[in-house]
C-alpha cells in the first residue's frame, strides 16, 4: 500500500514538473515570436522612419514611438535581439526537461537567475513605457508576460525540487504553499495589478 501511495506521489510529481516545463515552452516560444516580429518592425522603421507599423494602433499604443526612444537600445543595439538570443535557450530547457532530462543544481539556479534578471529588464521597460515614454508597444506587452510566466515556472520547479537546498521544516512550509496554489494566486493578482496600472495611466485612449 505505502509503495502504491509512494508510486502515485512521484508519478504527481512528474506530471507536476512536466506542466511547468510545458508552460516554459509555451512563452517561451511566445516570447521569441514576439522578439522576432519586432525586429522585423525594427528594419521597416530603419528603412522608412514613417512608415506605420503593423502594431501601431493609436497614440498609446504604438510600437514605432517605443522603438524611437532611447530605452529601446540600452545597450546599443535593439533591445529585442535579447529575446532572439535569449528564449530559444529556455525553449531548449523546456524540451530537455520534457524529455525527461535531469538538470544539475547550478543549471537551475543559472537559469533561474539569466530568466529572474531578463524580467526585472522587461519590467523596467514595462515601467518606462508607462511613465515616461507614456506609449505602449503591444508585442512589448507579450513580452513582459511572458517573462512573467516564464519566472512564475521556473520558481515553483525550482521551489518545489528544493534546489535552494532549505531546511526540511522551511521546505515543508513551501510545499504547503505550492499545494495551496497560493504562488499562483500571487502571480494573478501582480498581473491584475499591471493591467489596472495600464488603464488607470491611459483610459479610454487605449481604444481610441
């Protein structure tokens, strides 16, 4: 009986992992599309700085004003050559883990921090966009989600396989706190918070 209990928790937790390394790939390739449309945007612009883009609707939301701006090339190049080099090798993750492939301590807690520290980036720009720049760039928006479910999946694998090496009792704790969802709760509620962010700055002109 304790075997056939044993046996189901660990078939749980594969099919858990599994889910987390699906959701990985899902935005994870969102995250590429998205990087990739806007550097095809980023060569039309090149070619004709008047030209309307494709994600260019009204005033707010207007890829061409956000591409224009500085805060889309900090680090001299355009910013979306990041994700073009960076979610491909969390796609590359997510179809490993799938497979079945058991990653070693320092790859997780590596992959963790490259896909924690490219967040707080989108976030940054998220930011920018909103209060200084006061435009919005929509795939930039499919972006900064992304990212946020890419971390939300990462943290609970990582969390859950207790790769920070806690102590049993904190361990435990998490557990619990995983089982309850209430990580997710967290991450619904953050994005609630983005989203009423957005309106509350733009109003009706997001539609206009």
């Amino acid at each position: 009986m304790f075997n056939g209990l044993f046996n189901r928790d660990k078939k749980r937790d594969k099919q858990s992992d599994k889910w987390l390394f699906g959701v990985l790939l899902a935005f994870g390739i969102t995250g590429f599309i998205a990087s990739l449309v806007l550097a095809v945007e980023e060569f039309h612009l090149l070619k004709n700085p008047d030209t309307i883009l494709s994600c260019s609707f009204n005033l707010v939301l207007n890829c061409a004003v956000v591409m224009k701006s500085w805060q889309a090339s900090v680090f001299g190049f355009p910013n979306m050559f990041i994700g073009l080099a960076g979610f491909p090798l969390v796609i590359m993750i997510a179809a490993l883990g799938l497979s079945g492939v058991k990653f070693p301590r320092w790859f997780l807690i590596s992959a963790e921090s490259g896909i924690a520290l490219f967040t707080l980036f989108a976030y940054w720009l998220f930011f920018n966009s909103v209060y200084v720049i006061e435009v919005l760039c929509p795939w930039c928006l499919v972006v900064t989600f992304s990212m946020t479910m890419l971390t939300a999946a990462i943290t609970r694998y990582n969390l859950k396989n207790n790769t920070f090496n806690v102590s049993k009792e904190l361990h435990k704790k998490i557990e619990h706190f995983l089982a309850k969802d209430y990580d997710k709760l967290i991450v619904a509620g953050w994005v609630f918070i983005l989203i009423a962010l957005v309106i509350l700055k733009f109003g009706d002109a997001l539609v206009a």
